[in-house]
C-alpha cells in the first residue's frame, strides 16, 4: 500500500530541524526500499524549509502512520502537523526513475484537496514533467480525498495547473526539490 506523507514545519523550526538532520536520514535510510519520492519544500525565498514529503510503500495505514509520527523531526516538535493519506502511484515509478533527474528546472509539491465527485483520477497527457502523481484516499481505499502530484514547472501556475482547480476544495503548490542525504 502507498501512501503519502506531508510533515508541515512549525514556524522558526529550522534550526531544530538542522540540528536533526542526521537523526532524519538515518531514519529515512531504514525505509529506503520503501519510498517513492521524499524532500524538503520551502517558502518563496527558495531557502526557507517548510515540510517535507514522503512517498512510501508500507503494508497497511498503522504502519504509515508508525512511519510519520516516528519521524525525528516529528518527535522533537519541529513540525506543525502531519498529512498521512492512502496514495495510489499512477506513474508507476519512484521518484529516481524520472527521466528529468534531481536537478534541473524548478520541481514543486501540489496537494488538491477534494470536494465532491473524484477528479483526476486518470493521469494528465502530458508526462514528461510528472515526477509523481496520484490521488489521495481513505485509509480502505474506497474514497477519494483530493490529489497530490510532484511536478518539474517553469513557474507555480503552471505546476497548479495539473490539477482542475475547480474540483477541489483547495490547492497548494509548495517549492519542493529531490531528498536525501546530500
């Protein structure tokens, strides 16, 4: 089971979250074989951290759960919250395999939250700048919750547009780039 995992930064945190990032990778290397996509977002300034995505494969919602509040980060207090949803992987790939690489190019995070009826549950035409992509749904897999996407864009509005504004209650674009240890 997939699953996608936002830990929100509590404000003024980013020098708790420096003091822990080896704590943070070590912990992540434990569920390399796991994860589809991970990395850090950041405020408009390109600098400033303001969560961190994780993609996983893990066999059942208590485990999701056990691998986000787990979390070092999480533990200490450095983040504001957590967003642990079931996620189905459309492209079928890990973040790794996207042809466009770690590098290169402006790479954002976009969370649709639904409203009504599924949207966007098919995958957009156009591939070639989805790192990753999926809807988000309940912990049985039988509602859908909105839609998360990883995306490789000229601009914000351009990374929004993957999604149908219209069919979601909100929709968040985040500065986002590749994770691991550097």
């Amino acid at each position: 089971m997939e699953f996608f995992c936002y830990h929100r930064d509590r404000p003024g945190s980013t020098t708790l979250r420096e003091k822990l990032i080896e704590d943070h990778w070590s912990y992540m290397d434990t569920y390399a074989r796991e994860l589809i996509a991970r990395g850090p977002t950041f405020a408009a300034d390109g600098e400033t951290p303001t969560g961190s995505v994780h993609i996983v494969d893990l066999p059942d919602p208590a485990a999701a759960r056990a691998f986000a509040f787990d979390e070092p980060n999480y533990q200490a207090g450095a983040y504001r919250d957590v967003l642990v949803r079931r996620w189905r992987n459309m492209l079928g790939r890990t973040m790794w395999d996207f042809h466009g690489g770690a590098t290169g190019g402006n790479r954002y995070l976009v969370i649709g939250l639904g409203s009504g009826r599924d949207a966007d549950l098919d995958t957009p035409p156009d591939l070639d700048e989805l790192i990753a992509y999926g809807p988000l749904l309940s912990d049985d897999d039988s509602t859908w919750l909105g839609t998360a996407a990883l995306v490789r864009a000229p601009d914000p509005a351009t990374a929004r547009a993957v999604l149908a504004p219209e069919r979601y209650a909100s929709v968040e674009v985040h500065d986002w780039e590749f994770g691991g240890r550097r």
